[in-house]
C-alpha cells in the first residue's frame, strides 16, 4: 500500500515536472463578420469567436502555440500574423498574405503552430489586404521561466486602437481610386475594443436609411474599466494597432515607468505620456499611489496629425470606488500633435536594460537605404521606398523562392538606395518616375544588415509623416534616430553600439531618419513595412530573403493561390 | 493576273463563309470594386471593366464564349454563373460556386468556356454568396442563324434590377444573425443599372461622417433613355435581376407583345404591364406607334410586396424630341402590389409559339414535392425546402463527385416530399423539426422528373411570398399552375401537355403551386433554387446530380477549395 502511495507521489511529481516543460497551448477560433458597436455605431466587424479584439494568447516562455482558424467570413479570405514571434523554424507560420502563405479559404481552416521562444508582449492581426481594420487582433502574453529585472503586484493589458465607419473595402477601394480618396482621420480612438463616437453627429433618417445605429447606451462601447487596489503597482501590457494614428497614452495623474518595449527590457524610465505607434507594444509600471476616493482617466489622443478625433477615454478606478464613477476632473490636456520633440527625446530614451543587453556587431556587411516618398504611378497615389512601389505577388515568395517556381515576382531587385546627392527630402517631389514592384532583396545568409530609413516630405508642402516600421522574423538595434538626411559617413559614427535597445517595429519621425542593424539568420522570408494600413496597402513595404536553402518542408495548408493552386497533394 | 484576282476571290468567299460559322467570341473581364452612383447615392459596386451592369456578350447562336475573368477584388473570391446556358458538355463552367467550381481567388483568373447553343435572351451574374447584390451581373444576347417568327426594326436591352445602399457582407451576415436582420425593401430600383434615391431623405453631415455622397447630378444616374423612331418596332429583351423584388414592367401609353421567354419562343400575346421576376427574361415588341411629339415614361415597380420603394424610371423618347425632356404626364399607375390575379394570369397566359412546340413527354418518372417553408434553426431564421435548408459544401458537389471525394457533403438524400396530409399550408407553421443539409437529388439519367413548387405561409400570420426557382443546366417545361394545395391525383389532368412553354425560371405564387417538367439528360451537377438573393442564401435551394460518370475530365481550375485543395497539378 505504501509502496502504492509512493509510485503515485512520484507519478505526480514527475507530472508537475512536465508542466514545468513547455506546453503545448490549443486554440480554435471562429472569424467570421458580426454587426458590433466597439465605439457605440454599430457596422460589421471582424470577430474572433464573437469578440474584437480576439481573445488574449497566454504563454509561457518555450510553449508551442498552436492556432486553429476557421475562416467563416463568407466570400472573403483570411490571413493572420503574429506579431513579434520570429517564427524560427517556422517562416510558414508568420501568416503574411503573399509572402508567407496564400491566404486561407471561406470555410477552411488554417493550423497555426509556433513556438513563443522568448517572454514578452506581442501582437496578432490579420495581414491580408486592409482586413486588420475590421477588427481582427488581439494580443500575445508570453511570461518567463525566470526572474524579471522588475517587480509589480498585477499584470493588465490594454491594446490601443482608431476606429473607421467605413468597411475595410470602402477604406482600400478608396485608396486605390483615381481621384483618390484617403482613409481620412478615425471616428474614434479605442481603448481595449471600446470608444465612444459622438452619435448626435448623424441625423435618425440617415441611419435608418442605411442601416445604421448609433447607441450611446450599447454595452459594446461601456469604456474600459481598469481597477487598481491602493499602493498596488500595476504592469500595463501596452500595445497599438492603429490604422493609422501615432499616439500619446496617459494615466490622468500618474507616472509611468518603461520597463518592456516590444518584448525586450528596458533601461526603466519615467514617463507622463507614452507615445506608441501603432504595431509596437510596451510594459509600463504605475503604482495606485494617488488619492484613492476618486477615479482618473486613461487617454488616448492622436499625435503627428492634427487630430480631428477625439480622444480615447477609459477608467483608472481606484477599489472600491464605483467603476463608473467619473473622474471629478476633465481628461489630461494632451500634448501638441505637432511637437514632434518628445516623442523624438521618448524614442532615444528607450535603451536596453543593463542587465539585458545583447550587443550588436560592430560593423555591418551591407547598408540599404529606404527612402521613403509620396509618388503617382499611374494616377494613382502610392508610397513608394527608393521610387519603387511595394505589390503583393499572387505567388507568396516563400512557397515560389523554395520550390523555385519562375515568375512568381519580379526578377529585378530593387535599388538599395536613393540620389543622395540631388534628391531634397524637404520639398514635395516630382517622383514622377516611381514604378510598381513586387522584387525583393536577397539577403546573404548570416550576415549583418543595416537599414536606414529615411523620411521626406510628403506631396503636400511642409508635411513629413511618422511612420512606424516593422520587421517581421526577427528583432533589430535600433542604432539611432537624426534630424535630415542621413550622413553615411558621419552619422554611423554616432550610432549606439553600447545598450541599443532591440525592436521589432520603429518609428521614423517627420523629415528624420533611423538606423537599424540585423542578422540576417532567421531563414525564410520576411517583410518589412510600414505598419500603418493604408500605407502598407499604398506600397510601402519591402520584403527579405535569407536562407531559403534552409526552410524545412513547407506545409501544404499554405499553398493553393496562383502558381501553387494545386502544386501539393494534401 | 486574273488567275491571282480569281484565288484572292476565292479566299474572300471561302473567308466570308467561313466567318458564317460558328465564332469563338473571347472576352477578357476585370472584375474589381469601384465607388460607383447607380441610384444617386455613391457606395461601392463590383464593376466589370469598369461598368455596372457589365458589358452585354453578344454572340451568335452556335458559337463559343470564351470569358476570362481576373479577379481584381483585394481579399474577395469570385464565381460567375451564365444564367439560362445549359452547358452541355461544360458542366464545370456553370459557375457556380460551391457546386461546379471553387471560388477564384484575387489575382487568379478564371476562363470560362462554353457554346450558347441557342438564340435567345440569358444572363450572367455573380453566383457566390449575395455578391450579385454588388452589381456583378449583365445580359447574353444571342442571335439565331435563320429566321424567327416575329420581326423588328430595332432590337434593344434592358436589365431591370433593384438596389441596396448596404453593401453585400452587412446584407448576408444580417440575415445570418440571431437577432435575424432582415434586408429589407430596396432603396430604389434600377433600369439599365440606373435609378434614382431621394437623396433628400439623408442629411449632408451624416453622409460626410460616413463618406457617403448623395447627388441626382452624377451622370452615373442619369436615367436611362430609349430612343425610338416613330412608326418602327423595337424587340426589347428586358431581363429581371432583382435581389428581391417581383417587378411590374410598362412604358406609358404602349402596349407590348410579348414573343420570348428564357430563350424559347411564345405563342404572341399582348400586354400593359410585363410582370418580371428574378432570373426572368422576356423579349417584348414595341410600335412607336403614338403621339411623337412628346416622349413616355418606362417604368419598373415593385408588386407582391407592400411596396416602399419608388417607381425605377426611363424615358422612351420618340426622336428628334430631346432625350432628356420630361413626359408632361405622371408616370402610371403601377398594379395594385397586393393583386397576385393578373400576375397569375400573365403566367398562365405564356404558352410556346405554335411553330416551336416542345412537346414533353407525357409521364414522368419521378415526381418530387418541394414545400418551401420558413423555418428558425438554431434561432437563425432560414428558408426551407420540405423542412431541410440548403446550405452549399465547402467542395464543389461536381468535383466531389466526379473524383468520389468522400465525406465532401451530406450522404443523406433530402426528402421527395412533404406530410401532405397534415400540413397546413395557410398557417404560420412551427417547423421546429427543420434541419440544415448539403445532401442531395441524385437523378437517373435520361428520365423525365416532375417537381411541384409548393408554397406555403411564411412565420407571419396571412404572408405568403412569391418565389422565382431557376433551374441550372436546363430549360423545364412549364406544365401548369394552381393555387392552394398540390393534389398529386388531380392536378396533373390538367396539366399542358400540348404547349408548354419551356423555361429556367418559373415564378410560384403566393400560396400557389407550380408543376415542372425536366429532362435529366446533361450530365452534370446542377443547382435549383429560389433566385431570390436573400432566400437562396437563407438556404432556398436544392441540387441535382445526373449522368455523373459522363462527365468528361474537370479542368483544374475549378479546384482549389475545400478537399480538392491541392489535388491536381494543373
């Protein structure tokens, strides 16, 4: 009997051991289309089994993630990406329409499998033509094995939006128009999934024509409540997915100390307002430590445009206050959209953790510089970098690189730089030579590559945007950031080589450029963008190659689009 | 030099007879979204290069229609359906989807190849999910090689439609919701795609907020005008493609002949109003033969449902008036909406023409019932047919079958009819015992089948529908109409078995009967459904298979969905 006893104490030992192993985490999801009200207008979104945003991928450090989707989207297809995972081993996995995979079929469903190597907070969102914006993301909670260099009592998410009326169709149609038609500003910006349009704005009969509502009361826009226990200090998992909107995040009355950036440590530092651009993710540490009889606002306000939306409103709730108890206070003022010098002096305070850094080699094999412009190519608007436009081949490079199908995309790989010498990045530019391509860059397996990215004006006079890159497959230093027109000679010299932090998504500010250097050793290919919807859907991207030599056998579920329609048998 | 003359004239003779011959007539087609203004109220439409309606194939009886079509619409597949072509010996280019072909994905595109073996008046339009709700539809027109047994001056074309401001994925995923969401009555209906929307009724700030523009001055609602000689006779082959609305045809002050129907020849007979249904198409004989000094109204209204929708109207404009000059009348009187005795009538008044007398076979060898009912399953409202509602396999029955892919849909066949004694057909019924199936008829090939279209009350007390059923890969004969219950030991005594008009679409009246006749000789695999838009998609349908095993090899580009992912090299 005691020896019973003993063989099960030692099967349950053994058992608690494993669970202390990676696991494998199972997810299925249903996509499909639901009429939701996240900021009180009710119109059709993209829910991930009834919810936008989808629901929170929870993990530890080393787990196998495995994501079954089931595309219930009608006539349209799918695609998602998870944001931040490298996806090593796995390049099929990344879930890039046209690059990675062909996208997903109504009524098929597409396996998902990856393993979240590293701890920190990530993203996921669709990434097949402008479908992000109906709804499709959520966020990727990976905790460590080990100690983190911080404390703090409780973890909170919050996942940053802007929020369009008009269907993603309406929105790329429109893009791809002649005459153009811009997305325009946002509706409203949301805060966990939920804002707060101002519904007097549309008259009854119209609504009803087309059937609209608008809803003050609908629980699908009830602002999010954060409530917090006096003297607790809360981590705040921060991420942005915005369409469009660069933004400024606050707690009415509280610091905020920059822990994570991306899922990598940081050296801490004190904020007041977070800016965040969209496709990044922060972790900031806030301790309830004000006076507890009242509640505060959580903000977010549009910054780099001159905002015309207004700004997301959400509840910092001191226990046991009433949630729902207003703030006695108007929402913080926030700062000027068009001071582009905090969110500069935010973006070079963000260095690696001392006890985190992972030094980046001191040279690199090769530089490419992307400019970055505004062009018409055919009467068309497009951005452009290095006066190509950026279009997604029918044939996804990974499936057409490793299978060596011919002609899938164009042959001609695309400039590494631009007419330094001649070429004013602060006037609008003719560009009136840009052309549209689908070539990528072939990056030598293992080497050092660095990207400067640089800004220019726009073609609008004195304008210059932020947009926010993001990389997919790996992370990046950010070796720095300048005013003007990048000086190969003299600013590598000022690059930081000591405590760069690393990245996977990086904001080039207005007229400014930014410094990146990566290895290239993850195999497979992968794009780089910008992660602002329209823009990417305009052409502003470029995608990398390296290793394909290297990638296993891909796996048939992601074949079945242009010249791979039937190449596999399942 | 004679002898070169001579063999020069040879070769224009054997040249002109040889283009005597059948043709291949090759169409290449873009399909894409555009913002487009039918009604006056600017949304976006699918255009096919360019236009909505799409350009009319003209061809003659004999030749081939090579159709390719690129599927330009960002994350949207595709199929088209060549409405009233029986597609003999092509079964795969019926086009649609879920039952001969896989969707085509954007960037494919997908050739369409067939013989229009007869002359008359077809067809195309989308053939997945609501997608011909977004304007994807057109007219065939195919002339015969000798004489017909009427004659014209002029022959012209007019597609009548009605039009929806919602786009086609808020339609669908309203119907498929719980609450269920009703379309709802058109906001205008449309003639040669052009019609016009109280643009007064939605105030000028709602439409900025949601990007719409409403404007009677866009060209692209400039109504349609017909242009007539006086004194000279016009054939107009009017088709109906409506996504709901039963229509009601007239141009003020003429009488019209009516001389075809779905391609086949009527015994002439005159009328004021031509009730059209969806999938319908009639070709009328107009004389200008009234006072030319002013022009007349065409019209289109909405009958058998309490019609909220304005009249749809054109200018029949007797030259040299100007075109654009007003009628000094007011357009007529439409039928009373709720008079089902003259549509009744006209249905039974259309017979074959004397000289073109199909006869059909005097028994049949099966007969099935098909009760169309409403009916809630899992609290989603659906349609029903003998209390099963049709819902489409994600791999193409065609495909399935051919290549005895198992498991591909419901094995179960549906019922051959209904409980004929018990059920109440003028009550709203229960039917709580419905079920959703992608089973289907298998037919034995070469026999004769009878279906009865037995209609019944709807959910809501004293409602009965009128419903167009268009039958795929045939014409059937029309044997005869009735209202109230179908008693299968009478009825058929009186059924036509002289001069059946043959037809694809066949209206069934409000509690009424409609009793067909078919042929099951072409093998293939063929829908038959309500043309309804939102009744087929609410699971309005059936499906017959026949002569599979003759079905000559399936090209690859109908694959690519569901088990056929993959399965061929193409």
């Amino acid at each position: 009997m005691i020896k019973h006893l003993l063989v099960l104490c030692i099967f349950f030992i053994l058992r608690n051991l494993h669970t202390a192993e990676a696991r494998v985490r199972h997810y299925k999801w249903e996509v499909k289309y639901e009429y939701k009200s996240p900021d009180c207008f009710k119109k059709l979104v993209i829910t991930i089994n009834g919810k936008t945003p989808g629901p929170t991928i929870q993990a530890e450090e080393g787990d196998t993630i495995i994501v079954e989707v089931t595309n219930n989207l009608g006539t349209e297809n799918l695609a998602i990406h998870w944001h931040g995972i490298r996806q090593i081993g796995t390049p099929w996995a990344d879930g890039t329409e046209g690059v990675t995979q062909c996208p997903t079929l109504p009524g098929d469903t597409m396996k998902y499998q990856f393993v979240v190597d590293r701890p920190g907070t990530y993203l996921y969102h669709a990434h097949y033509g402008m479908q992000r914006g109906a709804g499709l993301y959520g966020l990727i909670r990976v905790t460590p094995r080990g100690p983190e260099p911080f404390v703090y009592d409780f973890d909170r998410s919050i996942i940053l939006n802007d929020w369009y009326h008009q269907s993603t169709y309406e929105q790329a149609f429109g893009l791809a128009s002649n005459p153009f038609v811009w997305v325009g500003e946002p509706q409203s910006l949301i805060i966990n999934g939920k804002g707060r349009f101002n519904c007097s704005t549309i008259s009854a009969s119209s609504l009803s024509s087309t059937g609209g509502v608008c809803n003050t009361s609908n629980p699908d826009c009830s602002p999010y409540v954060l409530t917090v226990i006096p003297g607790k200090t809360y981590r705040l998992r921060i991420g942005s997915l915005t369409g469009l909107s660069a933004l400024s995040f606050q707690i009415e009355g509280h610091n905020m100390t920059v822990v994570e950036a991306d899922g990598n440590y940081v050296e801490p530092f004190v904020v007041k307002n977070l800016f965040i651009y969209s496709g990044e993710t922060y972790s900031v540490l806030v301790k309830a430590d004000q006076d507890p009889s009242r509640n505060y606002w959580i903000t977010s306000n549009v910054v780099s445009r001159n905002r015309t939306t207004p700004a997301g409103l959400a509840t910092f709730n001191y226990y046991p206050n009433h949630p729902k108890r207003s703030p006695p206070t108007s929402p913080p003022t926030p700062p000027a959209w068009d001071d582009a010098e905090p969110r500069v002096a935010q973006s070079l305070a963000i260095k690696a953790h001392h006890g985190y850094i992972n030094k980046p080699p001191t040279t690199s094999d090769r530089v490419i510089v992307f400019l970055n412009t505004q062009n018409t190519i055919n009467g068309i608007r497009r951005w452009s970098v290095n006066n190509v436009s950026f279009s997604l081949p029918h044939t996804p490079y990974l499936i057409a690189l490793k299978q060596n199908l011919k002609n899938a995309f164009h042959s001609t790989p695309p400039p590494e730089g631009y007419d330094f010498i001649n070429y004013d990045i602060f006037s609008p530019a003719n560009n009136s030579n840009a052309t549209s391509s689908n070539g990528l860059y072939r990056l030598k397996f293992d080497t050092t590559v660095d990207i400067i990215l640089q800004n220019a004006n726009t073609m609008n006079k004195n304008n210059s945007e932020t947009h926010p890159w993001h990389l997919h497959g790996h992370d990046f230093w950010v070796l720095g950031y300048g005013e003007g027109k990048f000086d190969k000679n003299n600013d590598p010299k000022k690059y930081n080589l000591e405590n760069p932090i690393m990245k996977n998504t990086v904001v080039v500010h207005p007229y400014g450029w930014t410094a990146l250097r990566f290895r290239a050793n993850n195999p497979g290919v992968w794009a780089f963008h910008c992660h602002i919807e329209a823009h990417f859907f305009m052409g502003m991207g470029v995608v990398f190659e390296e290793g394909i030599d290297r990638v296993g056998k891909l796996p048939s579920s992601i074949l079945g689009c242009g010249q791979t329609k039937g190449v596999n048998r399942p």
